[in-house]
C-alpha cells in the first residue's frame, strides 16, 4: 500500500514550537494550496491542509519559515479521532510531514525571483541558489554555458542520441 502525499502552498501562519508532556518537539501549521478547478473559468479553489511535524523536522520548521512563505512538504496522510470540549467525536485529517522543503529564493518576497513562462506552476517562483563562482571557486566553461543556452530557448548546444547508441545506461 501506499501513503505519500506531496504539497506546495503558503503558510497561512507563523508556525510555533511546542512540546508534548514527554518533551518531544512538535509544529501544526497549515498550507493554502491552490487546485484549479476544471471549469471555463479556469478558476483557482485555494485547500487550506493542516500540517504537522515532529522532532528534528519541527524545529526545522519553526526556525527557518514564516508566515506567507512558499513550502514544499513530502509526508504520509494520518486520521485520528478525538473529543472536542463539548464531548463531541471529531475526525482530523493532517498530513505527517517527513520533510519540509524551502519552494523559494531568500529575496522572493521582495520580487527577486524569476517565474517560469507558460508553465502550470506560474505561482511557483524558481529558486536561485549561489554557484560556485559566487562562492570563491571557479565553475568549469561547459557548465556556465548551459543555463544561458537553456534560459533562452536556443538547444543548438545539445546534441541528439540515436536509439540504437549501445552506450545508453537503458
């Protein structure tokens, strides 16, 4: 069987640290991710999906995300039961998250980012993460050329394989 449930959204809310009775770090926060509904008007519904994490993972969370940023959450779906205040049996659906993942740039929010064009997750900035030229090292010619010649579009640069090339590894 499988249980693997993959999210991208907001946080709607700054997440918080708390601890269980047996001091095991624990952070709910919830995600707003969009679902595009089908229609003719291509409209967007918005699922706001509770989250929670444990441990390592939680004060992970609460130290590095923010209310409003975008978060990608790999995790396995859990039901539980319990008793509200008034003695009422509730359901909660939560996704357990296993990790949780930065989904943008550190200057996104002040627009820094690049968007994809034309692409499904237009909300989705991409990230831009500092090279090794940027860091004090040097960053071989074939691999600086790369990204220019794939971010305009022009794939001269790449050549294509035959099916019958017997050094495929498939």
């Amino acid at each position: 069987m499988l249980n693997h449930a993959v999210l991208m959204g907001r946080l709607t809310a700054a997440p918080e640290l708390r601890y269980t009775t047996s001091n095991i770090p624990v952070v709910s926060f919830t995600l707003a991710v969009n679902r595009n509904y089908g229609g003719r008007d291509r409209q967007n519904n918005t699922d706001f999906i509770d989250i929670v994490a444990w441990r390592q993972q939680a004060e992970f969370v609460s130290k590095y995300f923010n209310k409003g940023q975008l978060v990608a959450v790999e995790g396995s779906i859990q039901t539980r039961t319990y008793q509200d205040r008034n003695g009422n049996n509730r359901k909660a659906v939560e996704i357990v998250a296993d990790r949780v993942h930065f989904a943008e740039g550190k200057n996104a929010q002040s627009g820094g980012d690049r968007f994809i064009p034309d692409s499904p997750y237009q909300d989705a900035p991409v990230p831009s993460f500092a090279g090794p030229e940027e860091r004090g090292g040097s960053m071989p010619a074939s691999a600086q050329a790369a990204p220019q010649v794939f971010e305009s579009g022009n794939f001269s640069a790449y050549e294509e394989l035959s099916a019958d090339d017997d050094d495929l590894p498939f």
